[in-house]
C-alpha cells in the first residue's frame, strides 16, 4: 500500500465552472450534511471566488452564507478553503492593502480554514501579501502556480515560483490547473522538484476536464507525491468542470494509495439535489455545452471553456469579413478557414504579448486581440492598429510583470502613443480605503457588523453591496430568474404561426416590499432596467439622449467595429456631451465587443454636435457614432 | 527522446460508438485524402464491426466500399484494420467455420491489412481459428484482450490470456478497454508482462473516453511499451467516444516520446467533413448524449453508453412498481433508491453469472438480469424467476466459457429446467455453409463475385443481402432518413395549438426504380412497414389476426413484464396460431422489453382459443396475452 491521497470536493467551483451563480445559503445547508457522510472529503471548497459576490447578487448576506455554510464541516473536521484573487481579493479589479488585510480576518472569523491565492500573471509581489495577512489572520495560506503552456511556462519557472512561495511562508502550494491545458508528465516533474525541497508542503492539485488531459495529471501528481487532489461530481463533472471523484477515487485505489471509501448513498443524495439545485434556478445559468469536453483549442493553447464565445465571435467576424470581400470580388472566408487563421494569429500574438498565462481575463485579452489583428489586416490596416485600454493596462505592467518579453513593436506603440510603462509594484496604485468605508457606514447608520465583515463587504464590493442594502440586488435577481424561467416555458410550447411569443413582465415601475436580512424595505423597481441588471456597466448615464444625426451637421466619428456603443466604461468617468469641446485623441466612446471595451478617440478636435446613438445601442462597422465640428 | 508512439484513427469505431451508422462510400473517398494528409496515422480503421453490415442496410455494395475505401491508405502506406467478432464473424450471432475463413481471404483482397479479433467473453478457442485463418490469408492477426474490472480479470488473467494467444500465433496483441473502465496503473502492468516476454510484438491500446480514465491509460500503457494508440477526433471525440488525437499527441510529445506531427489545415478539413457527413444523415441517428462522460457507472462497472437505456429503463420500471405500491399503501420509491438497488442488484448477480465482460449484449444480459430480479423480488416473486432465453444461452456455455463460475443456485435452476449446459467448442455447433449459399446463388443466377466476395456476403449476412439485392433496403433506408428529417423538421418549427403535428408519408405502397449496383430495380414498398424497419424482428409473420379475448374462453395468460408482444424471436420459428394445442412449459411468445426477448411459457396445457394482441404491440404487466382452453 502506497501514502495517502486525501480529496477536495470544490464545491464552489463546480457551479462557477459551469455557470454564473452558486445555490443559496439555505440550499448549502441542506446540502452540507450529506456531503460530510460521504466519508470522503479532507476538504471542501467552500467560498472565494465569486462566491460572496454572487450573494450579494441574490440580495443576500455573504456573511451569514459563509459562517452559517462552513459551520458544519468544521464540526465534522473537514477543512473549508476559498479561492482568493491575490491584489484583486474577491473581485476583478485591485483591491487596497488594508482591505485585502481585514479580508482573511473576516473570512477565518467566518469559518474559512484555508485561502487559496493566485495572480493570474504569476506575479509573486501580487501574492506575498496575502501570505502575511493570511497567517497573520490565523489561516492556512495556499499559493497557487497559475498553469499555461508556453515555451517560457517550463518545469524549472514553475518549480522556482514554487520555491520563492514557499520562502516567502506559504504554508502549501497548489497547481491550479484551471484549463486543464497542463501536461500530465511535466506537472509531475513540477511536483518532484518541489517535493524533493520540501517534503512536508502539502500539495494540492486542482484541474478542470477540458481538453481531457487531467485524470492522466492527477495520476501523474500523485506518483510524484502530491498530497490533495480536487475533485468535483455528477451531475456537474467532466467538461469545463472537473474529474469527477468516482474516476479518481478508482484510479488511485487500483494503483496501490490508500484513498478514502465513497457512501454511495450519501453521493446519491448529493448527487440528487445538486439536481435539484439546478432545476429549482441554478440551470437557468447554465449552458449544457459546459458539459462537453473540448480538445480543439489544444493548439493555441487557449482554454476550452472559451470555444462557445470564441465561435459566436468568429460568426459574427465572418459575416464582416464576407460583405467586404462580397464588395471587392473576393472569394469568401469559410469559417474553418476563420478558425485557423485565428489560431496562427494567436500564436503570433502570444509570445509578442509576453505570454500571459491563458486564463481569464488574459485568455481573453490575447484571443480578443489576435481576432482584431486578423479583422484589421483583412481590412488592409495594420496589425495592433486597435488595441483596448484593458488589454493595454496588462500590456504596461498595471497588473503585475508580464511572464516573458513584450516585443519591440509594442514597446514602441505604446511610447508613440504616450503610454507610460509600470514598473513599481501594483498595489502602490490603490491606497488604503477602509476609513473612507467605514465613515460612509457611518453616515448611512450601517453596522460595521461582526469581526468587521459589513465594512469589508462593502469595501470589497461598494456597488453590489449598495444594492443588496438597499434591496435592488434582490429584486433584479428575481426579476431575472422569472424572465428566464418564462422563456424557458415559452420555448418549450409550441406557439401558433401568427403570434410571435411575448413574455410577461411588468412594464411601469413596481413598489415592492423586499425582505433584507429580516428587515422590510419598500423599494421600487423599473423593470424595463432589469434586462440590462447584467451588463457589466450598470450605472450608464441615462443623461445623453439620442440625438439625430444631421447631416452636414460636423465631421462624422465612425464606428471601427461592430458591437455595442457606450459613452463611458463604468460610472465613475464623465461622457461626453453634445456642446463639449474634444480635442485629437480624447475618448469620444467605447464600442464593446467580445467583452472588452475599445476606446473611439477623435481624430480631429472640435465640438460635439451630435451623438447618434444611446448606451447599450448594437452598432456594426462604419456606422455613425457622433458628429463633431 | 523516448520511442515512437504510433496512431491509428479508428474512422470506422468513432461513427458506430456514436450512433447507428458510418458514412457511404461516397463520403468515405472523399475524406480518405484529408486523413492522409493529416500525416500522422501509421493506421486507419476501416472495416468490420458492422461497417458492411450498414451499408447492405444502405442498399449499398459492402466490398465495393471496402474495396475504394482501403486503397488510398494502401497507396499512401498506411495500414489499415477491421473489428472481427471471431465466432460472431461481422454478425451477432455464430458464423460455420468455412464461412470464417473465406472472411479473412475476402478482406485481405479487398485491402484490409489486420484483423483485430475479439471473443465478448474472452475464450480463446473461439478466437484461435481467427488466427490460423486470417494469417493464412496474408492478414496480420491482432487479437484482443476484452477489458473488464472484476477480481477474477486480474492482470495475471490478461497477462496468461495475451501469453496464450501469442503461442498460437497471434501477431500482435489489442487492449480492447471498450467501456473504457480498465484502470491505468493495471493496463500498464498488463503490457509491461506482455513485452517482458515479447519485446517484439506489437501491442495496440483501443479505449473508449466514457468514465474518464483512458487518458491516464493511454500515459500508462506507453510507458510500459505500448506501440499504437487508437485515436478520434473532433466532432467526435469523448463521450462514448474516443480520446482525441490532439489531446494524446500532445500528452505524448510532453512525456518525450517521439510522435508524429499533425497537420492542422488538413485536421480542420477532416473535421468540416465529419460534420457535413453528420449534417448530410448521420446526425439523424446520433444523441447529443453519446458526447458526454459518465462515471456513475464505475461502481457496478457497466460501461458508460448504457446510461441513456439504464435511465429509459427505470422510469417504465419506477411507474409499475408504484404503481404496485400505491395498491398496497407502500411508501413511493424514487428513482435515485431504484437506481441504487439495481447498483446493488448488479454487483450481486455479476459473479453469480460468471462475470462475463461486461460489454455488449452480456452488460445488457447483466443488467437486464438485474432489473428482472429488483422487479420480481418487488412482486414477491423470487430471484432469478424470469431469465430470458439469450441470457440462458450465455450461461449454459453456448457462446463459449464463462470467466467465472457460475452460481450453484442457478446450475441447479438449469437442471430443474431441464436447460442442458454445453462444454464443448461453440464453433461445432454450426456446420459448414458455404455449400448452401453458393447453391442459393446459383439458383438465383447471383455471381460470386470477384474473390468469391458476394458468396461471402451472403453467407455472413443471409436476410440483409438479399434486402439489398431485392432493392427493398435502399428504399427503406431512405424512407428512414426522409422520416427522421421530416420529423426534425417538425421539431424545429412551432406548430398551432389546435394542429397536431403530422408528417406527410405515402400511406400506400409505392412503386419505385431502384438502383443497385448501377442496374436498375423494379420494387413496391408499403410505406407502413418502413417505421418498423429498425426492428429486431423485420418478417414478423402477420398471419395472426388479433382475436378479441373472450371472457370465459379459456384461462388466460398475462404479461409477466412491460414490453411488446411479439409471436416468435425471428421469422425462421413457427408462430403459435389460434387453434394450436400446446403443453405446459411450452413457448407462447415472447415481451420484448430492453433488448431481450422474455419468452413466455404455458403453465397449463390445452388449446389456444385466442390471441388477443398483434407483433409489435406494447403490452403492461398482467395484460392477458392469449386464452388457453
């Protein structure tokens, strides 16, 4: 009999994995108890992530889901752990040191035994300063090796990331294998390498299914000596999810561990209400593509669980690419043809852009760019002649060091244009905010609550957190769940020929009365906002109406893309008017495609004397933005 | 660097493993050339299985497509093999021994290079003539290793099974993971004994992706010096499928073995064309389902495509015993605590029956068995009282040995029975026939064909060729197809409320040219009988007109199960008629329920005074099928 192989199920993950929420607190605690007697389980991922977000999403308190979700397999002596975003905590964005600080005071409080830490970029300045705040708060810290395969991502970089964390106090280290794009014989290597310094670092292994390498890793880790291994389970295995624990527990038995026994009847029981979770609201989330197992992306190196937007994308591009080469007698792009043009342009584009490990966002970012690449070139423009102000900020190091070289073409881009590289560490960006928090709760009457968690709830997400106070979160979120859950009916029945179906939803303004944390609120909702509750710009300013376009009336701001207009990125910037003065190179808009926003600057100064168009407005190439004089 | 690793793409497997069907010869030459481009396959998967069995369903010549289908491999030098069911021939049911032989003469001529042969049960008596025959045909002899888990299939059992097989002349050994269930670590520890002793015979890994493991697999046996892998590719790769050709590539390349490059422009082509195949009909006869993975059946070891009928069969189950329930005042059983009873029930018959491979029909057998038994003990009836005739065939040695042994309890019930076991070669149950079919032919002035190819055809596929002769299977198939479409169609368009939808088909029969083999046919077809084509028993005799029962006609004999009623189990028995006398423990007729025929026996005798139910028709438990006076 070999060692022990101890399991994780990351529960949190399996739902974020496969769609946008995780159950609510109440369907956590019932589900809890059957987890623990399925006698398998050292561990259970429990929050992180998306986690406490998606509550406030609910119009819930984070708060009370983690402490009350967590308690039971502490009192079982099962270890909780959650996922942490390094200098970005529990959101996308950076987060200011004394926030990040109180942020695993909170969560231990909470119940929460271990934080897992990553930084997309592999940026060890982004992750020390959770160690020390994580042991300092009385937690296990786990600092994750985020995996890519790129010629730079070799076995001997991540070995040597492993060692600094290791020195730097990381009690544990995990290979996160979160596209499951690592290769099952070189993470073994990684994990020796490791082992062979420090054999008593427990080691943790957590993959995702995609492109179908993982079972063959894990095996692989756990000869190597790996510790824990994370698992998911039916019916939310495989696919963009993870091993499921049947497979895993069988593999290892048969090769000799000592692994734990599974209650098949205590997993059916899981098993059955994960179903249930879903059937209740949680499938309406979920895209049964998630499910599938996707080996295409292999090449470019891009994860799986992108082939769904990457293909919408590309159908859209076609449709572009067509009706210009339909104009100049070209032969026609198949999408095939598309498709391996994309990737050969990813394989360009990567190494240029200094390899980012191929995870969201940057996954994104280079996919995004080698697409516009290939839509400009065809366009007769140059390549890099549209990059987006997301894309450009990793580019110059505001999100920590890029893993390999920008090259020299960017590097001069970006002084041509005035862009200045970042060199210092990025936390020095964000100052400390927790005063400037804990003062607004004051005027506003709120709670700081226990162990401080409102003030860190509110610091760490100000705008959800707003709206689940004030009961807007929980409106919106039922509001949504009723619209996709008439849709759903209306597409399952067979409408008549001549009416088109329509779905029922209010169209004035409703007052409602909203239960918050026991509490009644009267809130009022227009639910004509609520289809837009997700758009990732929440706060448009209504203020700019739609203008007509005259002709004649100024030189016209044509739109570079197709996609969808907006006059600010997020709330907190000032749109142009009509009447402004703009000068050459000024923001003038963004046109939002593929979930980046990309900059309209003017060409020329003047005064804006139209804008054509409201936020949110679908637009397609050349069309006429706003007109300036 | 390591050795070489090899791969095949196993063309033919990847289509049947997903549906009914493989693509017409006219598909299949036009794709050939963008697999060779591909430059990566060493070999390809052409034939055998039911590949020439489908195309007579097509109407079409199985030795013309074998013949253009093989050779631009050959040309191109790349090898290719057929799947050969060793006593079963291309067939489900025993081939005479002259009839075997010419099938490895006839392939070899018509461009298959190997012949990987396979016994469901793993006895190598029913295999060892495969290897003289196909060897003295100038074909290489690839015999097969059925993977099963249970404890008697040890490594020691694979390792003495693949040793055998070599002494009597096999040349090259499969791992035959057909379910994909054999654990890695043991597959690895099963080639590593195999090339101990043989370092020079090739072995060769085929798997399916199903519960997960065969990635790892795949790692393992080419660590132990496996020289080939199968391979599939995308759209249809995993699920009951195979791992994907870049996804082992990839994996390999990692591990430092030498593997061949792939040439991505001509992957993307092949991919298109499996698609436009599955757009043109092949996706008709395709469930989405078949792309997942499945691990839930790890536990009673039941291979993973059996999930969609497992679930199909509980629910009709779940409904009669709560049906059965309710009557009694019981509490309701759900379909979770049924599925764990039949886990349960599956892990208690499997030794009991010998565990045979559990791969088709004996997981079916299994199961089925397994269902009978929860359902009969839910009646209060005893295990074991209801063992379909097939089942018994398997257990009294008629397809070959049992691995196992079989339970005492159920030697005795044969005896009882008066069920006769058979310990002798199940070839010599079958004599010669040869003489037969060239007679036929003769008499129907049909040629041998080149390489006596059309006799053998023939022989193998009695009921089947002649459809194809006759015209009547090209007609059906397209009706089929046309059927399925119209339906699709239907789906996809909303239909009126008030309107049932209806698809258009002649109801009366048609006259119509057919082609076959560039002649043309003269044939009438009654569209009526074209939904039932796909059926197990396609001539049922219609001479048995429903009698209404008569009360007090006679004693009635009721449906012992759920099903359809059919008179005989194939159209060579003699239908009991109306008038008939019959003795006790005499065969009535049959319920087909889940794939078996259930044979149901008088337990009186006396005379049929009715017979109160079509072919084909559903019948309930406890329906009265026929009166006996």
């Amino acid at each position: 009999m070999k060692r022990e192989i101890k399991f994780s199920l990351v529960f949190r993950d399996m739902w974020q994995s496969a769609g946008k929420y995780v159950p609510r607190v109440d369907q956590l605690v019932r589900v809890a108890p059957a987890i623990i007697e399925m006698g398998c389980f050292a561990r259970v991922e429990t929050n992180g992530g998306g986690f406490e977000q998606v509550n406030l999403l609910f119009g819930e308190n984070p708060n009370k889901a983690v402490r009350e979700w967590t308690k039971p397999f502490h009192e079982a002596g099962i270890q909780t752990h959650m996922l942490d975003r390094a200098l970005n905590g529990l959101r996308m964005s950076p987060v200011p040191a004394d926030v990040r600080q109180l942020f695993y005071k909170v969560k231990k409080a909470q119940g929460t035994d271990i934080a897992r830490t990553f930084c997309g970029l592999n940026d060890v300045r982004n992750i020390a300063p959770s160690i020390k705040y994580a042991k300092a708060a009385g937690m296990i810290s786990q600092c994750s090796l985020c995996i890519t395969h790129s010629p730079i991502h070799t076995v001997e970089y991540y070995t040597n990331m492993a060692l600094e964390l290791i020195e730097l106090g990381a009690d544990e280290i995990c290979i996160k294998d979160m596209a499951g794009i690592g290769r099952p014989y070189s993470l073994g290597q990684i994990v020796g390498n490791i082992k062979a310094k420090y054999p008593e670092i427990p080691i943790q292994y957590h993959s995702h299914a995609g492109p179908g390498f993982n079972v063959a890793s894990i095996l692989e880790v756990c000869n190597a000596g790996c510790d824990y291994i994370d698992v998911g389970m039916e019916p939310l295995s495989w696919g963009t999810g993870h091993a499921d624990l049947l497979t895993v527990q069988a593999m290892l038995k048969d090769a000799g561990y000592k692994v734990p026994e599974i209650n098949m009847e205590a997993y059916m029981k899981v098993r059955s209400m994960v179903q249930e979770f879903m059937d209740d609201f949680l499938g309406l989330y979920i895209s049964p593509k998630n499910r599938l197992m996707n080996s295409l992306l292999i090449g470019p190196g891009l994860p799986g669980g992108m082939m769904g937007s990457l293909m919408s994308d590309l159908e859209k591009n076609l449709e572009s690419i067509n009706k210009g080469r339909t104009k100049n007698n070209k032969p026609l792009m198949t999408q095939d043809q598309l498709l391996i043009k994309l990737f050969d342009e990813v394989a360009f584009v990567w190494p240029r852009v200094g390899y980012p490990p191929l995870v969201t966002p940057f996954s994104q970012y280079v996919k995004n760019l080698a697409l516009m690449n290939v839509m400009q070139m065809e366009k007769g423009k140059e390549r890099w002649s549209m990059i987006a102000d997301d894309i450009w900020d990793m580019l110059l190091g505001k999100a920590g060091r890029l893993p390999g070289k920008l090259a020299p073409e960017l590097v001069e881009k970006a002084k041509a244009e005035g862009r200045e590289f970042f060199e210092g560490n990025p936390q020095d960006n964000y100052p400390d905010a927790l005063d400037k928090y804990r003062k607004l709760m004051n005027e506003k009457q709120w709670e700081c609550g226990q162990d401080d968690e409102e003030l860190f709830e509110y610091a760490m997400h100000p705008a959800q957190y707003e709206a689940y106070r004030s009961g807007k979160a929980k409106v919106e979120f039922l509001a949504d769940v009723a619209h996709r859950k008439a849709e759903k009916e209306e597409a399952k029945k067979p409408a008549p020929h001549d009416a088109p179906a329509t779905i029922a939803m209010p169209t004035t303004p409703q007052v409602m009365n909203v239960d918050v944390n026991g509490q009644t609120y009267r809130v009022t909702v227009a639910f004509g906002d609520t289809t837009n509750a997700a758009a990732p710009v929440a706060s448009q300013p209504a203020s700019a109406p739609a203008a007509p376009a005259a002709a004649g009336n100024g030189k016209e701001v044509l739109s570079p893309l197709e996609g969808k207009f907006f006059l600010v990125k997020n709330a907190s910037e000032a749109a142009v008017k009509v009447g402004d003065t703009v000068k050459e190179g000024d923001v003038l808009c963004y046109v939002e495609a593929m979930k980046t926003y990309n900059a309209v600057r003017a060409e020329f100064g003047g005064t804006v004397t139209a804008i054509c168009l409201s936020p949110g407005d679908a637009v397609s190439e050349d069309d006429v933005l706003m007109t300036i004089r």
